[in-house]
C-alpha cells in the first residue's frame, strides 16, 4: 500500500480483569502489537496521547468506574478516534446493545484463541482496507486541487498578459497577501478569523481577484487614456463577472479555495465606507478575504507601471493607501501593512531588479 504507514498492526486490549488481558495478549502478540490498560479510565490517555492510533480496540463491558458503554460513547465522540473499530468483549447477552451502541463485532469468553483470530484478523483487514482507500480519495483530492489551482493561476496569468502587464503582478499580489496576512495573524482582532478561514487557501485564491476582466472588450481594458463613465460601468462589471465564473465550477459549498476565491472577486473593490462597488457593501459585510486584497491591489498598482500610468515610488504608494484607511480601506489592515510596509518595499525593490 503505497503511501500508507507500514507499522505492525496495534491493538488495545481494555480489561480490567488481569488473567483476560494476558489471555489476549497470548493470543495476538505474534501477530500484533497489543497494547493493554487495566480499565476505561486508563484507556482514555492511552488513546489521546498516541501518535499512532490502534488499529482496533477490544474493549470489555464491565469494568469499575468507567464501563466499556461509557468508553465507546467517548470514543465516537473524539474525531481523532471515532473510526477505530471497536470490538466488545462480553458474554452473548449483551450483543445486540454493544452492536446497538456503535461496536463492530463482540468476542465472548471464555476466549476461544481460533476465534479470536480469525475475528481480530478480520477487523483489522478492513481497517487497513478503509485506511488506504482515504488515503487514496485524499492523494486523488489533492491532485484534483493542484490541478484546478494550476489551470486557474494560468487563466490569471493570461488576463494579465491580455491586459499588457506582467504575470508578475499574480505573483506579486499572492506574496503581498501572505506578508499581510501573516500579519493579521500574529497581531491584529482579525488573528482568530483567519485561522479558522483556511487562510492558506485565501492566499492561493488571490491570483483570480481580476479572473472577471475576461469577459472586458479589449478597446475598454487597453485604453491608455482616462476611461469616460460608461467605460467605467463596464469595467465594474468584472467583479461580477469573476464572481460567476468561480460559481459556475463550483460543485459544492464547501470548497474553501473557490468560496474565497468568489469571495475575492466580487468584493475586492468594496470600500470600507460603503461607496465601493458591486454591491455597496460596507466594513464588517465586505468578506475580510477581499479586504485584505483591496489594500495589496491598490498598493500594487500604485507602485508599479500600467498601460495607462507610470508607477509611484513605495512611499507615495504606502501613504496613499494608509491615507484612505477608513474611507477605502479597513483601518485594522492598513496598520498591519504599515507594520509590515518595508517587507513590501523590499519585494518592489526586489521585482525591479529582475
């Protein structure tokens, strides 16, 4: 099985009767590697605290303090331990309860070794079997992800060719958003947010903020001069454009990358004051995905050259930014940027080198 760990398979065996436990052990040491508690209680740390979880449990029934009814329901309750097969050791009475409360099977004493066997066998055969068939949804997952990441990062590249600029403008955004980010990380109210947010796949999806200018006619998106109002309604419009093509390949609502990535397209031109666009939204209703890309993107473009403009110095740009903290941009990232504005120069610096 490729991939997969390649360890002896483990057992722990939960009785509190000592004759039991050594029985079993007998029994399976050949094979496995047996691990033994005397009780529930003893059982519960054993658990948690393993690296390398057991491949099934044999857990009794009666036990002081903590009943093996008691240790299962804890077990299905921890995410960590809720899929190892859990084995009753019981008398035939108590079957139908033990299957009932989550269990996948039940040994009855006195222990008949060959039974033993063959049922543990059994177990820990489907185990390794449920184990490697994850591992390979989740190796396919994976690919299936870089793949869309790629072929999405490629579409981003060529509207930004298309728009007579540099691929390096995709780069530099990502690497932006993770200073920033970062930031907001280590010292900002924003800290808890973006750890629970995936925030690694927010930095991924930032390269497609512009993925909507697709859908821009050439004579608008390369105009060198000043676009006149109507030509300004039209280029609006590709935040409403990205924002439907990322929906259109989404095929449910709980892939983070594209959720952030509409996410990032729709809002990244909303203004903290509510005078942004599409959808007029305003502070905490702006997603904080496209917050934070509002203030890479226009430090961006400020600070480097467009078809339509030349580039400003850092320090113009960083002031403009920091000069609209409150108006266009969240205050509580801009005082981050500020923290971290010579990083940012550094990587202008950097890019001009090149």
């Amino acid at each position: 099985m490729a991939g997969m760990n390649t360890h002896k398979p483990k057992i722990l065996v939960v009785d509190d009767i000592e004759i039991n436990r050594a029985i079993l052990y007998e029994i399976l040491s050949d094979t496995y590697t047996v691990e033994l508690a005397d009780d529930g209680i003893e059982a519960i740390p054993i658990l948690l605290n393993s690296i390398i979880k057991p491949n099934l449990i044999l857990l009794d029934i009666m036990m002081p303090g903590m009943d093996g009814f008691e240790v299962l329901k804890f077990i299905k309750s921890d995410e960590t331990l809720n899929k190892i097969p859990v084995v009753f050791i019981t008398a035939a009475e108590e079957e139908k309860k033990g299957l009932s409360a989550g269990a996948v099977d039940y040994i009855s004493k006195p222990f008949e070794p060959d039974i033993v066997k063959l049922r543990v066998a059994n177990h820990i055969e489907l185990d390794l079997y449920r184990k490697n068939l994850e591992y390979l949804v989740e190796q396919k997952a994976t690919e299936l992800l870089a793949t869309k990441e790629n072929f999405l990062d490629t579409v981003a590249n060529l509207i930004e060719y298309r728009s007579l600029e540099s691929s390096d403008h995709v780069k530099r955004t990502r690497e932006l958003a993770s200073i920033l980010t970062h930031q907001l990380i280590r010292d900002s109210a924003y800290s808890q947010e973006l750890l629970e947010s995936n925030y690694g796949m927010m930095i991924k999806a930032v390269p497609l903020h512009d993925i909507g200018k697709i859908g821009i006619p050439d004579n608008i998106l390369l105009k060198p001069g000043k676009l006149t109002p109507d030509e300004f309604k039209i280029i609006e419009t590709h935040t409403v454009i990205g924002s439907e093509v990322i929906n259109s390949l989404m095929v449910r609502n709980d892939d983070d990358y594209l959720l952030h990535c509409r996410d990032i397209c729709r809002s990244h031109h909303e203004h903290w004051d509510g005078s942004g666009y599409p959808d007029g939204l305003g502070e905490a209703q702006i997603p904080l995905s496209a917050r934070i890309v509002s203030v890479v993107d226009v430090y961006d473009a400020l600070a480097n050259e467009r078809c339509y403009k030349k580039a400003l110095s850092h320090e113009e740009s960083i002031d403009i930014v920091a000069n609209a903290s409150g108006s266009h941009h969240d205050p509580e990232i801009v005082k981050a940027l500020l923290t971290v504005e010579k990083e940012f120069r550094d990587l202008k610096i950097t890019d001009n080198k090149l």
